[in-house]
C-alpha cells in the first residue's frame, strides 16, 4: 500500500512547481528497483545462464563442446522425455477434472450456508494443502505397503486381498488420489472465495424470478466462477506437468515402477544429478517449460472462444 | 495450484549446479616423481587444516589418534550428505576449482568416475606403493589404475555371503545349500510348505547387490576398459545365466522381489518373510540393529556356488579415502589418508568399534576380530566367515567410470524385467545399448561384445 501511495505523495508538490514526466517516472523505477533487481538476478539471470548452458555438452571425454541445438533436436525425439509428457497429459486430463468437480462441489455446498459445522468442514478439507506434500507422500506410501500397510491388513481382516497400489498399473491413480487429496482443498478455497465476491443482487433477483438453490447453483454461480475455474485449471496445467515430489517419494517403495524418466520433472532431475548431464537437463527443461507454458496457452484459448460463442 | 510451483526446486538446483567459476579455480598438484622422508617431515611439522568428508559414524576416534600422532595437522570432519548428495557437492566443489575436500570417503564403485575427469591424486610418491602387501589382493586392485597409480586408500570391503535363519531351515528340514540349484530347490521347499514365506528377496533395483552377483558368476563387464576406450559386455554368459536364474525363481512366485532396505523390507525381515539375506560383510551387525526381534536365530555361511565345490565370491560395498589433487596440501591429506586405514590402533577400531569390515591382511587373521562371537548369530563367529569369503573374492572386476548410470539403467531394464519374472535377453540387451548410448555422448570409444549393439 505505501509503495502505492508514496509517489503520488511526492509527486503532488512538483506538479504545482510545473515539474513534468521524467522525474516522475525516476521515481517510480525507484520504487520498483529492489523488486526488479531481485527479479533479474534470482528469475532472469539464471534462466539466461540456463538457456546458454543447454547449447553445450560437457563429456568426461572431451571435455565442454558447443554443440549448437543438438541438445533440443534430442529432446524432442527422446522417446524416454515423450512417454513422460504422455503420462502426465494422463494424469492431467483424469486426476484434474475429477479434483475440480470435488473442490466445485464442496465449495457450493459451504456457500448455501445450509451446512452446520461448516467452518470445522471447511478446515478439514482444506488441511491436507498446510501438510508438506513430501510427507504427505510417506504417509500415503505408508498406507499403500503391500504386506504390512494399514489397508493390505485391513484387507486381510476381512479376507481380501488389497490391490497392489504400488504396482505397475496402479501407480498412477495412487499418486493421482495423493494429489488430489492435498490440492481439493487449494482450490476448493479458491472457488469459495470467488462465490463470496460474487454480489447478493443476483441470488435476489434469481429468487424473485422463482429459482431453487440447484437453478442458482447451474445459472448465477458456476458461469461467474469461470474466471477462477479457468485459473485453478492453469495452475493444474502446471502441477500437473512439473509432478515432482510425490513420485520421487514413491521411487524408494517401488524402484521399478517408478523409473528415472516417470516424470519430465524426475527426468531432468535424474539426468543431471545422476547421469551429470547438465547440459542435457537444462534443454530438457527448457522444452518442458514450452510445452506447459503451449498448453496453458491453448487452455485459455479454448476457454475464451467458448465464452464468446 | 500455486504452490505445486515448489516441484521446480530440482530444476532450480539442477541449473544452478554447474555454476562455475573457472577464474578462481586451483590448480590441480602435479604430483612429482618422489617425496623424500625429508620433505613429509617437513610437511607434518607445518601447521596445516585438512578438510575431510565422510559419512562414516565415530571417525572421529581416528581423527584424533592422527592428530595425536602428527599435533601439528588438524582435521576438520564434514559430514557433508550420504552417497549420491555427497559425491554430487564433492563434483560441484571440484568443477568450481575451489571448496573441494582434501580428504573424501570414496566408494570403490566410484573411483574411476572420479579419476577419469582426472581429479584424483596419485598417492603412490607420498609412500602408498609400499602399501600393498598389507592389502587383500582384490581390494588391492579396486583402488590401483592401469598404470599402477594408486588412487585410494582401502578402509573397509563387503565380500559377499549368505545370511540364514538357522530355525527356518530346520523346521522345513532345509540343508545349508551351496550350490544355486540347490538352493533354487530350498526355494520350492520351503515356500510350498509356508506361502508366506520366502528363502530370499531379490531387490530389483539394487545395483550394487546385483554387480556383486555378477562378480561372483565370473562376469566382468567393464574388464579392459582404459581411459577412453570403454569395454562394454553385460550380455554375456556369465550375466545370462545370473539373470535367467533369479528371472526364473521369480516367475514361480518363490522368491519376493521387494525394494530392500524399504519400510516394507525392514518389517518383512522381522517377520520371518525372508529365510535368507544374501548380503555383505557389513550385512550382520546391520541386522543385528535393524531385525532385532530375531536374534539368535540368524547363522552367516558362504554363498551357494555356480560350480559345485568352487569357492567364489564378489563384493557389494565398502570405501576408501581418497585424496583430490586440488588440495593446498597433498603430503599431509596423503599421509592423513594412509594413516587412517593403516595404523594399527586406527584400523582395530574400525573393525571391533565401528564394524567396518577390514581390508588389510593383518585384521583379517587376528584372532581378537575373526574369533568375536555374536549372540544375534548364536555365538557363531561371523567374522571368520566373512574372513574366509573375503579370500575367494576374484581380483578381476573393474567399474565403469559412471556407474550411478550404469545402476540407474540397470533398474529400469534388467531389474524391473527380473522383477517380473520375464525375459532377461531382450533386457540384457537394453541395458547394453542404454550404457553404450550413454558412454559415445560421454565421449568414449565403445568396445562391445561381439554381437554389438
């Protein structure tokens, strides 16, 4: 607020004395200097050295070799970096849908105000989000053991097997309900929100015109909450294709399934720290960023010519 | 989902990693042709800080006896991170030219990764060529290159054996077995007459567990390699016959395929799901803390054989201390390096103190270590067990100069497909080409098997 207010403050008196624009706008760099400063040695700098980084390849034979875009044409025909991006398209297209009609459908139901306990409801679902995700991580691979987990016994008991959560098939849809059970309550917050800001005018007039709460649900608050649903679905976009820490949790108890390359993320991850291909992984994210920043792109895209039409 | 932007922290360090300043890089010691007695005389007198990493817990008592003996050197003990995250601060350090330990626990797995990017001081003129007769041979020729360079100093080994449960065996009527066949017909034996249990568990993703396999088989799939010329042979016989074997026990169902050292490992082994741990020397006392439930009922025994009546081994783990020529001071880091592994007083702790499995011929026949009985093993006198192993261990067995590769590649290939009890040829073959791949963008002449890749 003060940043705000300051210039315009110390501007006041030179318009009286017929001072004009330069000053005025020295002053404004000014304010914005310590935020832009930081910006470019900790954002830009780093992404520059990274992008010039990615157009050499250092060889314990041979040492550092400028090798042009070689870096980038081997990215985009790695089928290891392919069939990663592919997995998480698939953990995009069902975790997400599946996590936002649950945090849609809890955030409208705290809205009607029919609830009771409905901020201890509220809490709770949104806990999970104040967990760290890398012990939220243990605690589900945990519950999933195969021979001594929580729901293997539990299965016993009543004389079934478990599925194998942590197998080959599974593994996907495990880490999907990881996710899903830490970020319901990100977004269902988000949308609730949203609903609040939206202005009691409208529910009025939609009360007068005979609506029940299911026509105002369908009509007045999900068409205002598009712009916080298109917002919550980029940042899924990007969770989504930067997955990281739960299936690196998960490596440790299941090696096999989760390999090197599971994730774009784990991939690089792997590729410098474990192959010390730098160069190589600085490329690889590089083109992990392009697609995400592609498909949020086209995300948008699709949403507003929808809106329009 | 703001915050999943937090997934970003291993891009971030990944780019921020190779940052380096060549401007204020150190120049690596060239090391001369010889150092006279004068002149380490000299050096010890010299009031000097060494840096030293390592992992290893209570060095500190070797620390001290060094610094006792030489008042004038101090050394500084980092614990800097365990495996992977202390080699990869230890690359960064070197490839910035300055912050590089003196001194480094160094596995013997990875000595030629680091001798290759010509990192490694030469310790045969700071007197360490007078050293190897008081080595086991094949832990001898783990820490010398090509051209007899001494690269490292030998502090502990894993030669490999069986551990068993002595009450298993008898309640199923299970005879010690020691051959492979032999101990594939246990496997059957005992889980037909207990589903629940399991003579053993292979880890599908251990590496090091599974070069120690090959070892013992005779494979040698980096046997040749000098410099820039790289051997690569992981589909031989000697390989084949270890993965069909194990693939095949698996495809019964009786052998488990858990990750070990996993939450689900640790319970398991408390548990009794597992009659055997085929493991190294280091492999007793650690269970001895880890199944604590069931002590007295282990015994330690050598591993079953390939041929009947041969004895043959291989290793899976221990390290060395290694010296980087970076350092400001090689004589003293050289001399701190051979002093810890080699002074007798030093070297008894390591081995009745901390359980390091010792590599020096001396240790090796004390009776004070070979003749200590363990209550966990039933009073059994485990060290001379794995004294006796240590002995078969074959000499012929050379790392590639990028092994953490070589074991990644290994897991999502030849693992994952003994894991499932499938064919291991066309995984063999995988694995072959994912090293060979790796090895031409690393600069490397490729010389493969002959079916080539």
């Amino acid at each position: 607020m003060s940043a705000d207010t300051a210039p315009r403050a110390a501007a006041a008196p030179r318009t009286a004395k017929g001072g004009k624009g330069p000053r005025y706008a020295r002053t404004g760099y000014l304010f914005v200097a310590p935020f832009m400063v930081a910006f470019t040695a900790m954002f830009l700098v780093p992404l520059a050295y990274a992008a010039w980084f990615s157009l050499f390849r250092e060889q314990m034979i041979g040492g550092n070799v400028f090798v042009g875009l070689d870096n980038y044409t081997r990215a985009f025909t790695d089928p290891r970096l392919i069939q990663g991006l592919g997995r998480v398209g698939l953990f995009f297209l069902i975790q997400v849908p599946l996590m936002m009609a649950l945090a849609l459908f809890f955030a409208l139901a705290l809205d009607t105000a029919l609830l009771r306990l409905s901020r201890t409801i509220r809490l709770a679902i949104f806990m999970p989000y104040a967990v760290p995700s890398v012990v939220a991580a243990l605690m589900w691979g945990f519950l999933y053991g195969p021979d001594f987990g929580p729901l293997a016994q539990l299965a016993e008991r009543i004389g079934a097997t478990a599925p194998d959560f942590l197998g080959a098939d599974l593994m996907l849809g495990s880490i999907a309900n990881i996710v899903t059970w830490e970020f319901t309550g990100y977004n269902m917050i988000l949308l609730y929100a949203a609903l609040r800001a939206i202005p009691t005018e409208l529910y009025e007039a939609a009360s007068v015109d005979g609506a029940g709460p299911w026509r105002t649900a369908w009509s007045i608050k999900i068409p205002l909450l598009r712009p916080a649903i298109v917002l919550c679905m980029v940042f899924s976009v990007i969770g989504s294709f930067q997955l990281f820490n739960e299936p690196s949790i998960m490596r440790t108890l299941a090696p096999n399934v989760i390999v090197a390359d599971y994730t774009p993320n784990l991939y690089a991850y792997n590729l410098a720290f474990v192959g010390q291909e730098y160069n190589y992984a600085a490329a690889v994210s590089f083109v992990l960023g392009f697609v995400i920043m592609a498909g949020s792109y086209v995300f948008m895209l699709a949403t507003n010519r929808r809106s329009r039409s | 989902m703001n915050p999943r932007f937090r997934r970003r922290t291993g891009l971030g360090a990944a780019l921020a990693a190779p940052l380096a300043f060549a401007a204020c890089a150190r120049p690596p010691v060239d090391p001369p042709e010889h150092v006279s007695e004068a002149e380490i005389a000299a050096a010890m007198r010299t009031p000097t800080e060494l840096n030293f990493w390592t992992w290893v817990p209570g060095i500190e008592k070797q620390v001290a006896l060094f610094e006792e003996a030489y008042p004038d050197v101090k050394v500084d003990v980092v614990n800097a991170a365990q495996g992977a995250g202390h080699y990869a601060k230890i690359r960064t350090a070197l490839r910035a030219g300055r912050g590089a330990p003196d001194v480094a626990q160094v596995e013997y797995q990875l000595i030629p990764s680091f001798s290759i990017t010509n990192h490694l001081l030469d310790l045969r003129p700071y007197g360490a060529g007078e050293l190897e007769d008081q080595f086991v041979d094949w832990v001898w020729a783990q820490v010398t290159g090509p051209g007899g360079e001494v690269w490292a100093i030998p502090q502990d080994t894993g030669p490999m054996g069986m551990l068993y449960r002595a009450d298993l065996f008898e309640a199923h009527g299970i005879e010690v077995p020691e051959t492979w066949d032999a101990f594939a017909d246990a496997a059957r034996t005992l889980h037909a007459a207990d589903p629940e249990a399991y003579l053993t568990n292979f880890p599908p993703s251990q590496g090091p567990y599974f070069a120690g396999a090959l070892w013992q088989a005779g494979a040698d799939p980096f046997g040749g390699s000098e410099g820039p010329d790289l051997h690569v042979d992981v589909t031989s016989a000697d390989a084949k016959r270890v993965t069909d074997y194990w693939a095949g026990l698996v495809a019964e169902g009786v052998v488990s395929t858990d990750p070990d050292f996993s939450d689900q490992w640790y319970q398991a082994a408390n548990r009794g799901k597992y009659a055997t741990w085929l493991t190294a020397a280091w492999g007793p006392v650690f269970l001895q803390s880890t199944a604590a439930s069931t002590s007295g009922k282990w015994r330690a025994a050598p591993l079953p054989q390939w041929e009947p009546g041969a004895q043959a081994a291989g290793n899976w783990g221990g390290s060395t201390s290694a010296v980087f020529n970076q350092t400001a001071h090689p004589i003293q880091a050289a001399v701190f390096a051979q002093f810890i592994n080699t002074d007798p007083e030093c070297t008894k702790a390591m081995a009745t103190e901390q359980f390091l499995f010792p590599p020096t011929k001396a240790l090796l026949e004390d009776p004070e270590f070979t003749g200590l009985e363990l209550e966990f093993y039933g009073g059994q006198r485990v060290n001379e067990v794995f004294a006796q192993i240590s002995e078969t261990v074959s000499p012929d067995f050379q790392w590639s100069p990028f092994q953490d590769q070589v074991y990644a590649d290994y897991g999502a290939t030849v693992g994952t497909a003994v894991a499932e009890g499938a064919d291991t040829d066309a995984a063999l073959a995988a694995w072959q080409d994912r090293i060979t791949e790796y090895a031409r963008l690393q600069g490397f002449t490729v010389v493969g098997n002959e079916e080539g890749s």
